[in-house]
C-alpha cells in the first residue's frame, strides 16, 4: 500500500487515463482513427481554401486575410507585390499596425475588389496577349515580387501604359473605372460598351499601336479625305472641261432667286452712278437674273476661290466708264467674301472714283490688287494749236494711252472701248482724227476705230509677256435709249423686264466687227474676247435711268425725264454676270498655264 502510494501521480493520476475512465466512447482504435482523419482534413481543406482564394464575391474570408487589398497606386503596379501572404495576415488582424513591408510602402490599406491571376490595379491596362499569356515578360514580371524585380516590372509596365496612351486620340477601348478586368480580356468594360461600338481587346490595341496600324489607320481617314479631294477635282476638271467647249455668249437670262452675289445696298464702294438701291428704285428684279449659256452653265462667283487665284497678282481693267462698272462690281463682290473688310482698301486712300486716272483696291490677306486705269478711247487724246492760236482737240491714232507702262507687267488686263466712238465728234470725225503731225479734216469714224486698235494691238505684242499675262478685251455694252440719244432726251425708265423676243435685238455693231478682224491679226498675244454685246441687249431693264444720283439739279428735277442713263448698269447687275464669265474664263485659261508648263 506504501509501495503505491508511493508512485502515484502528484496531480491524481494521468490525463488520457482519466479521460479514458470518463468518456468510453473513445476507448475503441476505431473511433480514436476517425477523430485522427477528421482533424486532418478539416486542416487540410482550410489550407487548401486560404491559399486558393475563389474569384467570387462568396468567399471573400480567405480572400482578403491573404490577398492585399485592390486600391493600389497605379504609378506602383508591383509594389502589391513586395509583401508576402503572412504580413498581409499580419495586417488584416492588426489593421492599425504595420509590417516591415507595409512601412516602406505608401500604398492605401483599402479593401477592394480583387485583380484575378496578376493583381494588377484596377485602373491599369494590361497588354498582355490571350493566346501567350503564360510565356509574355509582363505576366512574368508581375510574378516576380524582389524589390529589384519589381523596380523592373514597374518600368515595363510605365512603358505599357505609354503606348496605350499613344492610342487616345484613335482609340475605342475605356479603361476600367471600378472593378478591373482580367487581363486576357477586353479592356472595355464600361456601359458605353452597351452602345454598340466594337470592343478591342489590350492585345489588339497593343498590335495596333506597335505594327503602326494606327498610322494605317490615319492614313485611311487621309485617303478618305484625299478621295473627296479626288472627287472634288474630278468635279472641277468636268465643269473645266465643260466650259473649255462651250460658248459662254450664247444663251439667255434666267430668274434665279439666290442672286444677286452681294446684297444691294451693302457695298459702299459703288459710285452714286450705279448704286439703283440707294437712289431709290423700287423694283428689285434687274438683279434677280443670272446669265445661262445655251451649252454650258456658268459657275457662281466664288468670291474667295477667285481671290486664292488672284494670290499675289494684279488684276487690272483698262478702258471707259463701262469697265469701271465692271471694276466696281468685282471690287463688291470681292470684298463681300473678306471677313475683315478692313484689310480691303483703295491704295491711295480715295473714296471716289470719277476724278483720278487710276485706281487701286489691295486686298491685303491675297496680297493682290483690283486696278482701274482710265482710258475711254485706249489711245491717246491730244491737242494741237490752230492757225489762229487755239487749241483743238484730238484723238492721236498712232499713240497708245498715257499710263500704259503702269499696266503692261499685270497679270491679268481687261480692256474695253467702244462708247466714246458714238460721240458726235468721232462720230463725225471732222478735224478730229491725228497721225503724227497729221490732223485729219474728215476720216470715217470706222477706220479710225481701227487705226486706234491696231495701234493698241501693236503695244500689247510687243509689251505684254504672253507667259506672264493674260489679256482680255471686253466687247460693246448696248444702251437702250428710247426717244432720243443719251444727250437728247432718250429715256429707258419705265423699262423693268429684259427683252424675251428676239427679235427686238439690235443689229450686232459694225465696231465690233472691225474688233474682232484686229484681235485675229494679233501677231503675239492671244486676247480672249469678252463678246457680252448680245447678252445686254436684252437687258433693257438694267440701266440706272432716272435713278442715278440722289441729289438733282434744279434743271434735273423740272425734267427728270430728259436726264436719264441708259448706258450704264446697275451694281448688283448685269457687270456681276461680266465678271462670272471672267471667273470661268480665268479657271479655263490658268488651267490651259499650269498644262503648257508641265508639257
């Protein structure tokens, strides 16, 4: 009894033995085995699940005890890797502590939605290849998590997102704004996705940005542009083509309700003479007609395209108070197309034009010039002195017009006469007509109209450069004086509607027949003749009559009547469509340059 008491337990005997003695139910081998396997695989499933975290949002224990949290910095893409499972376990349980790592990090502690597979921040773009992924250096620099190896995915990955940016301008692809995506799949996630543009995955952007598919891609938007360029000249060479054959002088006036070119009463550069609107006629339909050749049509005035081909030139009108009219209208519908009229503006400061010799409007953007230089007869007016010691005007048949080595370098001339040759003294042509010293006492005024252009024909062969300039002579401009000529009491006021029948038309003038046998005897030049006789003897309708000046005369206003214009046209009128034929004239002829240069 001493013997046992002796080497009995201190604490009342062993533990096992005691819980064998109380629970019977583990006494048996079998029992105690299947306690042992229990313990085992309840041990062996946890682990399983805490280092193979699910992707889903059921499971988000193991998730986020072994997996830092998703809101990282995107200019440290790899820094979610420098910390290891146990420090982020460390955190989840001490979240106001730090580890070793998580203190040479600054990346925020924020939970968040996971990156699957690579971790990548929520507003990183992978660009990473579906069918390579395994084998692409940026999956395995993701892998990596030593401080060195990190540095160098950074710097990939810094290099990545460079040419995903390169990609903004063309770009289909959003990036992510809440939850990323894995990085095999597409990158746009976002619910512009639901409008039905076509998503582009990473790879696909990244084999655009580095195969330079995006180049491709500009280069098609410029290949759809320089199609429409394409189709655009193809245009102008068809309507160019078109005038080429046609007969600009053939045809009639049609209504056309987008007309006039400039809005009457708009420019204040028209002199008193032309400006109908101002001086107060009533009717409006003198500007509503366009001119339709029978065989082609006649381009509108494209005020700026006109002035891109005026670019650094001069254009020049040489002629009597009808080319004026032309000037002026041009002059408007120039300026009408200039957004800072400012930068219009006549050369010499001068604000009217009846008094000077010459006239010049700059147009300074173009770096052009519009010029007008008079000369009603393109020869020169003269004077001798009679026996008696007067002096007596003349016309000198032998000598061109003063001035005309201002003009002779232009690059575009229009010339014009005729008006002045229905005078009484050249129509006459008593003592009037000199060559040289000679004066003489009768000469037809027929002959001396070509005496004066055969001399101006001479002047242009042998001082216009037929590679530098292009000449133009504008034909006759009818009047349609009823009742009496322009000095006798010949009106046209009552007229609003242009001439329809034929018939009415005046004979074509004999003066421009002699006209046209000059220009054909022109040895150098080839002048292009503006033959607008037939076109305005329609237009009777045209001439400012009664309304061409605001301020009367006494003698005028006890008979308005007898003081009428029915030479002259009223601006917006009938010179907008001289200059219409002008602009299609210019596009063939500068077409017809650019060709023999080329050849």
């Amino acid at each position: 009894m001493a013997d046992i008491t002796k080497y009995a337990p201190i604490n009342g005997g062993n533990l096992i033995s005691d819980l064998k003695s109380q629970f019977s139910i583990i006494r048996t081998r079998k029992t105690v085995g299947f306690a042992y396997a229990f313990v085992f695989v309840f041990i062996a499933f946890t682990i399983f699940l805490a280092f193979t975290p699910s992707s889903t949002s059921s499971s988000p224990w193991f998730t986020n005890i072994f997996i830092l949290p998703s809101t990282t910095n995107a200019t440290s893409p790899s820094s979610s890797l420098d910390q290891s499972h146990f420090s982020s376990i460390y955190g989840y349980f001490f979240p106001n502590s730090s580890s070793p790592d998580s203190q040479n990090s600054s990346l925020p502690q924020n939970a968040g939605s996971p990156s699957p597979q690579n971790h990548s921040p929520p507003h990183k773009v992978e660009v990473l290849n579906p069918t390579n992924a395994t084998n692409s250096p940026e999956k395995s620099d993701v892998n990596r998590t030593s401080s060195g190896e990190s540095e160098v995915s950074k710097q990939n990955q810094t290099q990545i997102q460079d040419k995903v940016e390169v990609l903004k301008p063309n770009q289909t692809t959003i990036p992510a704004t809440k939850s990323p995506e894995p990085a095999n799949t597409t990158v746009n996630s976002s619910p512009e996705s639901a409008s039905g543009s076509k998503n582009i995955s990473a790879n696909g952007e990244k084999g655009i940005a580095e195969k330079g598919v995006t180049k491709n891609l500009t280069s098609s938007l410029v290949k759809k542009q320089s199609n429409g360029t394409n189709v655009e000249k193809k245009g102008t060479d068809d309507l160019i083509n078109s005038l080429m054959n046609c007969d600009f002088f053939d045809g009639n006036w049609v209504k056309d309700e987008s007309y006039p070119l400039y809005k009457p009463g708009s420019c204040s550069l028209i002199d008193e003479q032309f400006n109908c609107f101002r001086n107060g006629r009533p009717d409006n339909g003198y500007h509503k007609l366009k001119w339709k050749p029978k065989g082609c049509t006649l381009p509108r005035l494209d005020g700026s395209h006109m002035l891109e081909l005026l670019r650094g030139k001069r254009l020049v009108f040489v002629g009597d108070s009808l080319n004026r009219n032309m000037w002026e209208s041009l002059i408007c519908i120039l300026r009408n197309s200039v957004k800072d009229k400012k930068k219009v503006y006549e050369e010499f400061g001068r604000h009217h034009f009846r008094e000077e010799a010459s006239y010049s409007f700059v147009f300074e953007d173009y770096k052009c010039k519009v010029e007008f230089f008079v000369s009603p007869f393109l020869v020169q007016e003269w004077e001798v002195v009679g026996k008696n010691g007067t002096k007596k005007e003349t016309l000198r048949l032998d000598l061109v017009s003063r001035g005309a080595s201002k003009y002779k370098n232009a690059d575009i001339i229009v010339f014009n006469t005729g008006h002045w040759w229905t005078h009484e003294k050249t129509s006459l042509g008593k003592d009037y007509y000199q060559e040289g010293s000679h004066v003489y006492s009768d000469l037809d005024v027929h002959e001396a109209f070509r005496k004066a252009l055969t001399t101006w024909g001479r002047w242009v062969d042998s001082n216009v450069n037929p590679k530098k300039s292009l000449v133009f002579f504008r034909g006759y401009s009818a009047s349609h004086f009823s009742g009496g000529q322009w000095n006798s009491g010949g009106q046209c006021d009552h007229e609003t509607e242009p001439i329809r029948n034929e018939s009415y038309l005046a004979p074509y003038p004999s003066k421009m027949t002699v006209l046209e046998k000059v220009l054909k005897g022109m040895k150098k030049n080839e002048v292009t003749y503006l033959n607008v006789t037939r076109m305005t003897d329609y237009r009777k309708d045209g001439h400012p009559s009664v309304y061409r000046k605001q301020h009367m005369s006494d003698e005028e206003k006890i008979k308005p009547l007898q003081f009428q214009d029915c030479s002259h046209w009223c601006l917006p009128g009938v010179p907008d469509a001289w200059n219409e034929m002008l602009y299609a004239e210019l596009l063939v002829k500068l077409r017809q340059q650019k060709q023999e240069k080329r050849s």
